[in-house]
C-alpha cells in the first residue's frame, strides 16, 4: 500500500492511498486535469478510485469535486454538517454525495474514522485503515487537543499541518483581519504548535511524519522545518533517528510512503 501528496498549500490539497487494485482520494483541492497528469506519471488509473473523502467545503479542498464526479461517477464521502457547505462551493448535486457520521465507514477496502477538528467551518480529520497500516490525515485545525492527539497515537504516517510561522504572519501584507483569523482557534496549525504535537507523537509510536499545507506566504520549507527540528532537538528528540519528517511539496507530486 502507498501513500502519496499531490499537491499540499493554502492554493491546492490532495492526498491518495493506492493499492494495485483501489485508490482512495483524500480532498479534490486540485483540477481534474492535473490529477489525471499526476495519475499518469505515477501509472495510476482515475477509473480505480474507490471513493473521494472531503474534509471540508473550502476550494483548495473541494476544486476539482464536480469535475471528477461528472466524468468518472466517483463517489464523493462528506460528512453531513458539511455537505451543504460542500454542494454550494462546489455545484455537486446532493444526490452525488454519500453522506457519512462521526462513525467509522468503509470505501472499498478503506476503514476510514472520521474526527472533528476546529476551523473556520465544519471540518474533520482522518484516520483510515487498510492491510494493518493506519494512516492520520489532519490539516486546517486552529488548535489541537489531547483528545486529536491521542488519535494520532500508532500511526504508520502522520500527514499534519505545518501551515505558518507565526511571526511572519505577523509583520507580513496580509490585513488584521485575516492575520487573526491565520492565528486565531478556528484558522491554522502553526509550525511551533505542530512541532508540539510531533513531541508527543513521537513518544507515541509514530515514527514517519509529512508537514502539509505549508502557506506560501507565511512559510517556507526551511523555516518550518527548522522550527520544528529545533524543538524536538531542545526536547531530546532527534529528528531523523527517533521520528523521520518530510515536508510536501505545494504542487508537485511529493514523496510516495511504501506501507507493508
């Protein structure tokens, strides 16, 4: 089983978990035309997606949903607080969208455990299970809680996001008001808070992490990871020995997790 980032930024996120056989999509925040491009270098076939999960409503999660649906009849999972959300965002007639609970549910051969997290709008974090490999997916959170953490706990690959360095936020062009809403308990996981959040991670029996949803305007690859390097470090984890951390890339197809 692989695990593998399509495109991870404020402007676009999508995630996939294939088998030879099953492909499940994690957020459609990418055009149609570039999940196929993106399927193609990796010999992958659109018409093989068992299902596509969807955080929540926002565009980079949700581009391309109406697209994919309309030419492959893929089935759209959402949870039922967000579908309204969903459907005016995104034009998918409600007919279209299976709705889900706060209940573990199946796609193909994907256990999938919905979790709720706090944003701006109705949105959830992930965990899904396939061949004894279970796989955490969680972005747009303003903050976390023991309760999300824990959830993390035993997890093959921890996909979390890493979205901002706090003090760029701060002095950079961005109006007070959306500054507050970056910083604020409904906006983003900074990368000192999810540096936090790895710290207990890795005391947890997680031992591979991939930073997601890095802004590119209030982060950079190298001031987040350093961020989080050094306060692990200060706090006796070493990164690369005790837990090992990639960072997605904004566009391009990121590093592929080989899970036996």
């Amino acid at each position: 089983m692989r695990v593998c980032s399509l495109a991870s930024s404020s402007k676009g996120n999508c995630n996939i978990l294939y088998t030879d056989t099953s492909i499940l999509v994690v957020d459609m925040g990418i055009t149609l035309k570039e999940l196929e491009e993106k399927f193609y270098r990796l010999g992958l076939d659109p018409c093989n997606i068992a299902g596509v999960i969807v955080s929540h409503e926002h565009s980079d999660h949700t581009k391309g949903l109406k697209s994919l649906v309309n030419k492959y009849s893929t089935p759209i999972y959402c949870h039922s607080n967000a579908v309204d959300g969903v459907v005016n965002k995104t034009g998918v007639l409600p007919s279209k969208i299976i709705r889900f609970g706060d209940a573990p549910f199946m796609v193909g051969p994907y256990m999938v455990d919905p979790f709720r997290v706090s944003h701006d709008v109705f949105c959830v974090g992930f965990n899904i299970f396939i061949e004894k490999n279970k796989i955490s997916i969680v972005t747009d959170l303003g903050y976390t809680t023991n309760d999300i953490v824990m959830r993390l706990w035993n997890s093959r690959l921890v996909i979390i996001e890493a979205n901002h360095d706090e003090q760029m936020v701060i002095s950079g062009r961005y109006p007070p008001v959306l500054k507050a809403r970056i910083l604020g308990d409904k906006g983003h996981l900074s990368n000192i808070n999810c540096a936090k959040v790895l710290l207990n991670l890795a005391q947890h029996r997680v031992k591979q992490v991939l930073l997601a949803h890095l802004s590119e305007e209030n982060n950079t690859p190298d001031v987040c990871y350093n961020t989080i390097y050094n306060y692990l470090h200060a706090n006796g984890i070493e990164p690369g020995v005790h837990i090992k951390i990639d960072i997605a890339k904004p566009h391009g197809v990121g590093p592929i997790f080989v899970l036996n």
